[in-house]
C-alpha cells in the first residue's frame, strides 16, 4: 500500500481558515508547513496554493519549494527559495 503523503500546518487545522497573520492584511509571512510521508529518495517538493475563484481569475497566493541537498539545512533552502519567490512573484 501507498504512503500517504501530508501536509500540514502548526498555524491552523484542516478545513479553517488561514490565520490573518499568513495574508496580505496581516503580516504576510507564510504559514509553518510540515511535509509527512514524504518517500523515500524524494529530490524535493512543490507546494502551490492558488486561488481559482479569485474576483480576477486564478491567483496563486504562494508556491513553497523544497529540495534536498545534502550538506545543507531545510530551513537555509527554505529561505532561498523564498528569496527567490519574492523576486519573481511579488
């Protein structure tokens, strides 16, 4: 049988609505994320949540990668990707 692969966060549960503090009225930083099940070998992971009822069409809120490489930290790849993100996103 299959992994099953989740993620979630310490910010909220499952079904609620994401806390102000993680959008643009508030201070728009993302929300801790926890990836489960992930298989083993994985190279890395892409989270994208994006809105397709947006007022203007689909929106995407924020994309999360994650890739691993060896040596480096999850939270030193985490902070790159996310400096990236800013640059090409916002």
């Amino acid at each position: 049988m299959p992994m099953k692969m989740e993620v979630t966060s310490s910010a909220f549960q499952a079904g609620q609505k994401i806390p102000t503090k993680y959008t643009c009225e508030g201070a728009d930083i993302s929300p801790p994320l926890q990836w489960s099940g992930v298989p083993a070998g994985t190279k890395g992971l892409a989270l994208i949540c994006d809105d397709p009822d947006a007022p203007a069409g689909t929106w995407v809120h924020w994309v999360r990668l994650l890739r691993f490489y060896s040596g480096q930290s999850r939270r030193t790849i985490e902070l790159i990707v996310h400096l990236i993100a800013q640059a090409f996103f916002w």
